[in-house]
C-alpha cells in the first residue's frame, strides 16, 4: 500500500477545520499522511493544527507566516514523502473513501494524474446543491485529452487541484509549484504544467469531493485584484497554446474564445467597477477602455449567444462603449448582495455572476 500525502492549507479556518481533518484521518485508505501548512493563522487554526499531531502520528504541522495558499502548498509539496499528492481545502471534507478509489486508479495504470467530480454544498443546509462529474470516465492520453479539454475547462473540472491525485515523482522531477503571483487561478495554472509534463491522464465519474459554498453573493467581492484582467488573458494564451495545430480544433477553439470574452464582459470589467469604486472612477474608465479594445472579445462579440438577461444587457452596453452605465450596474449588484441578498439570488440566477464562490 503506496504512502499518500494529503496537503491542508490553512488560514483562519477554527470553525470548519476540525470537520476537514476528521474526513481525512478516517479514510478507508490509512497509509497517508496529512501535512497540515498553517499559513500565518490569527485565530486558533494553528492550535487545532498542533492538537492533532499530538493525538495522530501520521499529522504533520508547519507554521509559516502568512504567505498565501500557493506558498502553503508548496511548502506541503516540498515536505511530502508519498508517492501520491493530494489537495484538500480546509473548509471543504472528503467521503470517507475519496483517497482509496483515488489510489486505486492511479494503480493501475500509468497516468500522471487522476481527476475525479465534485458536490457542491450550501453551507447553511449541508445539501448538495449540484454534482460536478465528467463521462465517459477511462484512460486519456495527451492528444485525447486535447478533444475533450474544452469540456473538462468549461465545466470545472480540470481546473481544480482538490479534486485530483498527483504522482509525486512527476511533480517534483519537473518542478512543478503553485504559482504565488498568480490569484485566483493558481490551480489552473499548475495543472496546465501537469498536463504538458503529464503522460497520461485518467477521469473517474465519481464526486467524493465536498466543495462548500459559504457565500452566494460573493463574486462581487471575493478575490478581486487590479490585474484580474492580465491574470485572465494570460491563462487563456496559457490555454491556447495547449493547441499547436489550431486547425485540427476549431470548435474547441471557438468555445475557448467565447468563454474567454463571455468572461471578460460577465465578470472581469463589473469585478473591477467594484475594485476601483466611485473615487478611482478615471482609473476604472481607462482599464474599461483597455478591455473594449481587447481582440478576441471584438472577435467574439456578434457570434456570442447570450445565456441570459444580464448577459445581453453586458453585451448591449459593451458594444455602445456605455462604461458608466456598467460602472453603476455593478455598483448596484454589490448593494443588493449586501443589503438586499434575497434579490440579489434572483439576479443571479438570471446568469452574469458565474465565478467560483472561492
């Protein structure tokens, strides 16, 4: 029975840490290791951290200052003696049985990777919402990933590094780490490098993984940054150059494109009216202009089909250069995810607010 090394990040998490630590250490699968990165916690994480290596031998803690979740990761990487890597959050837990079925597929073949689907919980009720699964499940090598790529990126599963088992060998002979100066998106990004490094790559239709959702609203406010939009170009390229010959893969091509710049008028240009705010108005305008010039958005926009109301309203105002009025409706969506959250659900589920919750 291989050693597994299951990397936590932790940051200020007392209240559902516990609940993640206890799904790990009763798995069906006992030969782990848990590698515990408390990442410069000011509550009583770290606390909880040291209190079950004390009780559990096979717990590992790390105390570092607070240098974001890439840093933590690495820092689990660097310390792992498995031969298989595994990523959990630390507010999210796992069936009891996740690492065993993982374990088991990587097994039994040579795939450098695992992936497997997801629920998705609401926090308050403990129900799962939605499951997240990709079929058919099966061996993948390179240039088969390749046609169902697009796929597995639209629909969030290649995306995410909690919901996969690496082997540790293929990781650390290639260097492969988190990037720190990229967030969000750091998970994307490392396993882009796994899939180019990769030598094969394995889907399981099953979801294990427990994905909690804490906040409905919190696209508008969660992890905005002022380079969201460079963050997003350059993973597109990343993408993109997954696809040396682009004339084998129009169609993924086309959906790349159309999530590209669905993204940029539906997300990026109302995340940052949000950033910016009524002072930095100027600053806003100028980035706003940047993104109306942007190539593939142009490209994109009269084949675009729109998903919903807020999606058509966004290409509406987008294409008559109506930057204000944009600036206002986002403005809008965040006072009515604060002070009127009941409307604010209805207009999200009319679409145009499609980011991750974390």
């Amino acid at each position: 029975m291989k050693k597994i090394s299951v990397i936590v990040p932790v940051y200020n998490v007392e209240k559902y840490l516990p609940r993640c630590i206890e799904s790990i250490l009763h798995q069906t699968y006992e030969n782990i290791e848990l590698i515990l990165v408390n990442d410069g916690s000011t509550d009583t994480s770290g606390s909880i951290c040291d209190s079950y290596a004390v009780r559990d031998s096979r717990v590992q803690v790390v105390h570092q200052a607070n240098s974001g979740v890439s840093a933590a990761r690495n820092a689990g990487i660097h310390l792992a003696a498995g031969e298989y890597l595994q990523f959990v959050d630390s507010d999210d837990y796992i069936d009891a049985n996740m690492t065993e079925i993982m374990a088991a597929v990587l097994d039994k073949n040579t795939a450098s990777v695992v992936m497997c689907g997801y629920k998705r919980i609401d926090s308050s009720t403990g129900q799962c919402m939605q499951t997240v699964c990709f079929e058919p499940d099966g061996f993948y090598s390179y240039d088969e990933l390749l046609n169902i790529f697009v796929d597995l990126y639209l629909q969030w599963v290649i995306n995410l590094c909690w919901n996969k088992m690496y082997r540790a060998r293929m990781i650390k002979e290639n260097s492969i780490l988190f990037a720190g100066d990229i967030n969000p998106a750091e998970d994307v990004f490392f396993n882009l490098e796994v899939i180019k490094k990769g030598t094969g790559f394995e889907i399981t239709a099953v979801c294990p993984y427990n994905y909690v959702i804490y906040d409905y609203g919190s696209t508008l406010s969660g992890k905005i940054r002022p380079n969201m939009y460079e963050i997003h170009k350059l993973l597109f390229e990343t993408v993109m150059s997954l696809y040396e010959d682009r004339s084998l893969y129009s169609e993924q091509i086309y959906n790349l494109e159309m999530d590209y710049s669905r993204g940029l008028i539906t997300r990026i240009i109302l995340q940052l009216a949000v950033l910016y705010g009524w002072k930095n108005y100027r600053a806003y305008l100028g980035k706003a202009r940047e993104i109306r010039t942007d190539e593939i958005l142009n490209k994109s926009l009269n084949s675009m089909e729109s998903k919903s109301w807020q999606e058509r309203l966004m290409k509406f105002l987008i294409r008559n250069d109506m930057f204000f009025s944009i600036f206002v409706f986002a403005r809008l969506k965040r006072y009515f995810r604060e002070r009127v959250p009941g409307i604010f659900r209805v207009l999200r589920k009319g679409g145009g607010i499609q980011m991750p919750s974390r």
